[in-house]
C-alpha cells in the first residue's frame, strides 16, 4: 500500500519515489506519495514526477484512489516525447504548490464555518465541494434564517483571526471513537471499513476526522466572505463562500 505522505505533513511540496506499476502508460502507482487524491469533496494535486535516470518530466494531471491504489495520471509518453514511466523507475514528484495551498486554505476554513453552522444554527453537514475560486457547504436546516449568517461569517473570522493551531493526528478508529462524541460533522459519517482515521483539530474549536490537506493555523486562511446562499429543497441548503485574499 502507498504511504501517505500528506497525512502528517500537508507542506510537503517535493518528495522522492519508487514506480511500482504504471498501466496502460500513463497511470502510476507510487510506494509512497504527497500527491493527493480526489476525495472528501476535495480535487486533487496536481503537479509533475521527474525521472531521475534521465530528467525526463511527465505532467500529473489528476490524482485518485482506485481499489486501494493511489493512481497519479500523467500525460502519455507519446505526448511529451519520452520513454514512459516503468515499475522500479525512481522519481521526483513536485506538487502545483499554489494549487495544493489555495485548497488547504479552502479546506480549513470549511470546518471553521461548517462548525459555526452546526453550533449556532444545530445544522448537519450533508457534503461540501472545494474550488480555488470559491467552495461550498451543504447542510440541513428546518428554519433558514438568511439574514443569520453575516453573523456566522463574523463568528467565523474571528475564529480565523485568532489564529488557532491546527494538529494532526494518525489514531485507530477506536481510539477515535473513544475520544469523540462524534467523528465528523458530515451528516452521513465514516465508512465502517475504515479502521484507522486521520484527526484534524483546530485548538479550541473542532476536532474531527478527516483525510484532506489542512493548514497549521488558521491565520493563514486570512478571512472568508460567504457570497450566496441557496434553498436546495425541504430543510437543504446551501452556502458558497470565498477566500479573502
């Protein structure tokens, strides 16, 4: 199995690697990557692996988990010139670092405002969808009151500002579900098949468990600014925010 790189270290920008398959010449599988794969409603890197006998450099287009492989999707040997990538061949894998950053800044501020919205208003989270212009958030909620969340967005900047540490924790699901009144904000829960989780605590206001890229404060965030809200139907909603650059 693919050893995770980003799980404890989403600052990652470069790291090294062994090809151990690579099929139909364009999807590898590394033994250990920071690439990260689409999931959670996050897209995934993008970036480049560099060949280390010959230099030669194959563009990483997309990034996703198939049957327990991380698959990393490259432009075609015949696209770029060179020979394609073979099992045993060592690389250099460099992550689009402005990509990867914009969606760990996304990412964190989503359980920042979803852990608003779920303590002022007793919303649950149905499912969210990051973008690097803007992201959103999908919830539950009875009575919605529009004119509540310029203050939801102000409780949540000031939870930015404060500039909370972020921790990540690698622990077993038990230990997990020992530790929490509840693994995550998302309505629908964790698959039972996962036995180890990924925990992501921001100092004094959530911990929860989840796989995505994060930041190590939420200063870094800067502010968010919510820009549309939408009735989806009986008791959905949904809310797009933005970064404050």
């Amino acid at each position: 199995m693919t050893e995770v790189l980003y799980f404890l270290d989403c600052y990652l920008k470069e790291f090294e690697a062994t090809v151990e398959k690579v099929t139909d010449g364009r999807y590898v599988v590394l033994d250990r990557t920071a690439f990260y794969p689409e999931s959670g409603g996050q897209p995934s890197d993008a970036g480049k692996l560099i060949r280390e006998r010959d230099g030669a450099e194959f563009e990483v287009v997309y990034v996703g988990k198939f049957n327990g492989d991380i698959s990393h999707e490259i432009a075609s040997a015949g696209e770029i010139g060179f020979e394609s990538l073979k099992a045993g061949d060592k690389v250099k894998g460099v992550i689009d670092w402005e990509r990867r950053y914009r969606h760990m800044r996304m990412h964190t501020a989503t359980h920042v405002i979803a852990n608003v919205i779920e303590k002022e208003a007793g919303a649950q989270i149905t499912g969210n969808q990051l973008g690097l212009d803007q992201s959103r958030v999908d919830f539950s909620l009875e009575a919605f009151d529009r004119d509540k969340f310029s203050e939801y967005e102000r409780i949540a900047n000031k939870v930015i500002a404060e500039n909370h540490p972020v921790n990540l924790y690698l622990v077993s699901r038990r230990e997990a579900e020992e530790k929490l009144s509840r693994l995550t904000t998302l309505a629908k829960g964790f698959s039972e098949e996962i036995t180890e989780v990924r925990l992501v605590e921001i100092e004094g206001v959530t911990i929860e468990a989840c796989g995505g890229t994060h930041l190590k404060n939420t200063g870094e965030i800067k502010g968010i600014k919510i820009e549309k809200l939408q009735n989806k139907g009986k008791s959905n909603r949904r809310m797009y925010f933005t970064l404050l650059d």
